[in-house]
C-alpha cells in the first residue's frame, strides 16, 4: 500500500527535525505536520508554552454531533546521551527492517503513523464524526505542552475517545501509572570534617531516610491491570567538600501510582512516616489513567489489532504518557495507548523503530480512524 510507503518516509522527514528536549525548539517541526494537515482539509492551531515550544492542534469536523476521535502524540525527544551512535541520530538510516534515529520509536513514527491514518480519514465522504490531532511539545518534561493546552480551556474540545501513540509494539495499552516526583531534602549544621561533632551530617541524616524508604508500604491493593504502586530512590547529592560536615542533602523519589491513587494522600502518608524530618518539593506530579477493558470501543480496538498480530490481551504501562493530562481534560473518555515503537528501545543510544511496526500501525490507525468517523 502506498500509505505503508509513505510512514517511512514522513518518519524519516520527522526524525531531520532535532527536538532534543532540552531545549526543545519543536516549532519547525510542529508546523511542518501541521502544513501537511492544513493541506488534508484540517483546520490547525498552534500554541507555544514558551519560545519555540509549540503544541499542534489539528481538527476536521464530522457531520453529526458524535464527538471526534483523539489521537496524539508528542515531538519532542530525549537528549542523545554520552555514548557516542553508531547511527545519524538524525539521518534517518535503515538497516534491513529497522529505522535509526533519535525519535523512531519515541515517539515520530506513531506521530508519522497517526497523520497519514488522519488524511486517510479526511477522504470518508459519508464521515460522520470528525478527528482531532493534538502533537505535544515538552512530553519529555513532564507533559509541559499538554498542561498548557489542557489550561488554556478552550483549546482542545471533545474527544469521544483517545489513542496515545507512545511505543507498545503495537500491542493497545489500557491505561498506564501516573508518577509523583519527589525530592525530599535534609539539613543539617557544617563543621570542619576534622571536627565533625561540632556539626550535624546531613549525609547521615539522609541514609537513614533512604533505610526507611526502601521499606516503605503502600496502603492500597495492587491494581488488577498496573500491579502495586512503586517508589524508587533515583539520585542522592550532599555535601560540597570532602573536609567538611555536609549540612545539606538531596534524595530523588520516584512514586509510580496506580489509577485512582490519590497522590495527595501518598504525599501525606510518606511525610508521615517520615516524622516530618525532612522538607519536600514536588518535581513531577500527573496521575494514572485506566479504561475498562470490556469497554466496546476498547474491544473493537482489539479486534482491529488481531489482524496484526495475536489477540491482545488487557495490560497496562508502568510509564506515564500525556494521557494523564489530556484523558481529564477530556472528561475521561476511553483511552489507549498504542504505538510501533518498542518500549525498551526508548530512549536508548542508536534507538530503532521496526519498519515493519510503522506500516502495521499506519493501517491500524487508519481502521481505526475509519470504524470511529463512519459509523
């Protein structure tokens, strides 16, 4: 099929676009998708969370009131790392059945992928719903774009459901953990390191933090999809001189949630637990999201991907995506996540994208597109 062809090569178009995040810089990039939506009959907004950071919203209308399907995705992309690539991050290279670059499986060929199925469905004559496309910038950070979309109010109107286009194989995802981000600080009091009881250690301090921590315990069962909620300690920093007492330390906590975990009471619990020794800031908070899996749109999803691979069976993702703002913001309507990218190739040194996915994808999206809009 024509399209199939055409995803490699507007994947291979996307990854020239270097949207390493920091600092981003997704205008280009956000406005070349958009020119070729425009051209589809899809009325585009842009939106910038700040200079050169620009979101893309992309909508064709149906002819009832049944609300327009989502699909969305982000540009942006993660740094390249310090190992050098053995591939042009950017070059867009093909070896066999796999596509290089930074950006192949997280996430431009489900973007790529998602706007070929969008101009696909602009061609139904008899379409009665319509399709919105909403491409993130600042996903890597926490889900920046989709935040000021979801607070300008009246940016991103109804969706009747959602498909997230992150890396799953293109296996569909129910729902994925939300993350609290937490870095909880201890203090203490400095004094030469020859003298170290005139002082009070904050290194010491901390330790102590981290022993409790590790033995932390939930007060929620595991979701019957997700599993428990976890917490990672993932950085630890203090002290400015090996020959003094440190009189400050930083730990780094990773809390991932299961849907209808409230993080308020998970903020409150550890802070509890920990006898007030330590002062908190909130880096990172966005919650889980979770759609029933016997849900009908969900199983005709399933029923859609059974011709590409074998019948799904109902998971979820331990990693957030920007479904966690975007699936409120439009009041909680059915959400998937799917996409031909391989999870564990993200973020990784000489990331790849299996060509085969992005054309598997681009069909499916395209079925998808076509079940929502003419029925």
């Amino acid at each position: 099929m024509k399209i199939n062809g055409d995803a490699l090569s507007l994947t291979i178009k996307l990854l020239s676009f270097n949207t390493i995040n920091p600092p981003g810089q997704e205008n280009d990039c956000a406005r070349f998708i958009g020119k070729l939506l425009e051209d589809g009959g899809f009325k585009t907004t842009y939106h910038e969370f700040s200079k050169g950071r620009t979101s893309l919203v992309a909508r064709l209308e149906g002819s009832t009131d049944k609300p327009p399907i989502c699909f969305t995705g982000h540009i942006d992309t993660v740094p390249l790392g310090t190992v050098k690539w053995q591939k042009d991050p950017f070059g867009g290279e093909i070896d066999g059945n796999k596509l290089y670059g930074r950006g192949s499986t997280d996430m431009k060929s489900g973007i790529a992928a998602m706007v070929l199925a969008a101009l696909e469905a602009a061609k139904i004559q008899s379409r009665k719903s319509g399709i919105t496309l909403v491409i993130t910038a600042g996903e890597e950070t926490a889900c920046q774009g989709a935040h000021y979309l979801a607070e300008l109010g009246n940016v991103l109107g109804k969706a009747g459901a959602i498909v997230v286009g992150e890396p799953t194989s293109n296996r569909p995802l129910v729902g994925h953990k939300g993350a609290l981000w937490l870095e909880a600080c201890t203090t203490g009091v400095t004094a030469h390191g020859s003298m170290p009881d005139q002082g009070t250690n904050a290194i010491y301090a901390a330790a102590r933090i981290v022993d409790k921590l590790e033995k932390f315990q939930f007060s929620i069962p595991p979701h019957p999809l997700l599993g428990p909620p976890t917490l990672n300690v993932g950085t630890i920093s203090g002290g400015m001189n090996i020959n003094s007492v440190p009189d400050k330390t930083t730990i780094g906590i990773d809390i991932r949630t299961v849907p209808g975990q409230c993080h308020e009471n998970v903020f409150k619990e550890l802070q509890s637990y920990l006898e007030d020794k330590v002062e908190f800031n909130r880096i990172v908070d966005v919650d889980g999201i979770s759609t029933d899996p016997q849900h009908e749109w969900i199983r005709q999803v399933f029923d859609i991907m059974e011709n590409f691979e074998e019948r799904p069976v109902p998971c979820g993702a331990t990693y957030f995506t920007d479904g966690s703002v975007l699936t409120p913001a439009f009041g909680n309507p059915p959400t998937v996540i799917l996409g031909p990218g391989k999870a564990a190739m993200a973020h990784k040194t000489d990331e790849f994208c299996f060509i085969s996915r992005i054309e598997d994808a681009t069909g499916a999206y395209t079925e998808i597109a076509r079940q929502w809009c003419d029925v």
